[in-house]
C-alpha cells in the first residue's frame, strides 16, 4: 500500500467543505470509490455525522444529488465520463477537494473451479484496458457489479477490486496491484449559492 498521500484543494475561492454531510459516489458497496468517500469523512472527522450513498452510476448520482451544498459527488480521474459531468453541471457542481490514494489491490478473477484465462470479462470501462486482447469484454456499471456478475455466470472472469472478488467468493487469476488514483469531491449547490 501507498505511504504517501497528497491532497489538492481549491485555493482560489473559499469552499464550504464543511457543509458537506452526504458523499455521493459508485455502488454497489466494495467499489474504490466507496473507499475513498469513506475515508474522505475520517479525514475531516466527520466519520461519525457523514453519510456515503450508493449509486448505479455518477451519472444518476448527478442527476439525483439535493443542490443543499450538504451532499458532494466522490468520483475518480479515469472516470471515464468524468469530464461531460464537470462541465455539463458547471453551474451546480464545483470541485472543492481532491486526493491521491491507491485503489485497493486490482485482479483479474474467475469463479472457483475454473481454468486458464477467462473468454468473457466483465468490466467497468475504467480498467478495461486489462482485459486480455483475447478475452471479450462485456461492460458493467463498477468493479464491485463487475465481480457479481461473474460470480451470477453472465461472464467467465471479471476486472474487480480483490474486496470484491473475496466477497463473491472468486478465484483470483492475476494481480495487477495497487494503482495510485486521484479522487475527486465535487459539491453541489444550487446556482449563485
């Protein structure tokens, strides 16, 4: 694991960070994302008052999250549509934090039981780019969805978080490890608040 840590926060206006008692990110429970908003609280001791909420996308998280400047969206710099959500929502959406911190460990698993690389991999379009060239991805909403679906048999394998693969009682094929990620904290708040 990363020792290290950096943080980024705007320095050109005052944020109310503060304020923010609700962390909005990427479901189902065991996603890197969930992870991180987690940890976002403990690190503004917030821990015991702050709330993280499961959405099937960022996209519906955006769509759903009360403008209050109480609720925050968590995503991460390789989401891959992480860019449309910025600047399709400039007037209700401002980033006021980020940090650097690994994923948890990266896999490539399989149910129990089976052999050699998998034909089938389920995916979150993030990390697709482990999939092996001769594998057939099939898309799915985050890691932790990823991991259910194999474990369901609507793929061979799957790219997941390790947490997730142990909860869905997978095989691990092969560990791509860590990855330093940064995440993002995007608040919400009606226009002109």
């Amino acid at each position: 694991m990363m020792t290290g840590e950096q943080t980024c926060v705007d320095t050109l206006s005052p944020t109310s960070i503060g304020d923010i008692r609700y962390l909005h990110t990427l479901g189902p429970t065991g996603t890197n994302l969930e992870s991180a908003a987690h940890l976002w609280f403990q690190r503004h001791g917030l821990q015991d008052e702050g709330q993280v909420v499961l959405h099937t996308s960022l996209e519906d998280a955006m769509a759903s999250v009360p403008r209050t400047g109480a609720h925050a969206l968590v995503a991460c710099a390789v989401y891959p549509e992480l860019h449309t959500l910025v600047f399709g929502n400039l007037l209700t959406c401002r980033m006021v934090d980020c940090f650097l911190w690994p994923t948890f460990e990266m896999v490539l698993a399989a149910a129990p039981g089976t052999h050699g690389e998998p034909r089938t991999v389920a995916t979150h379009p993030a990390p697709a780019g482990l999939v092996a060239p001769t594998s057939a991805r099939q898309l799915v909403t985050s890691n932790a969805q990823a991991a259910i679906d194999c474990a369901d048999g609507k793929a061979e394998g799957c790219v997941t978080t390790v947490v997730a693969a142990r909860a869905q009682g997978l095989r691990i094929v092969r560990s791509f490890g860590e990855v330093p990620m940064v995440y993002t904290v995007h608040q919400m708040r009606e226009h002109g608040r």
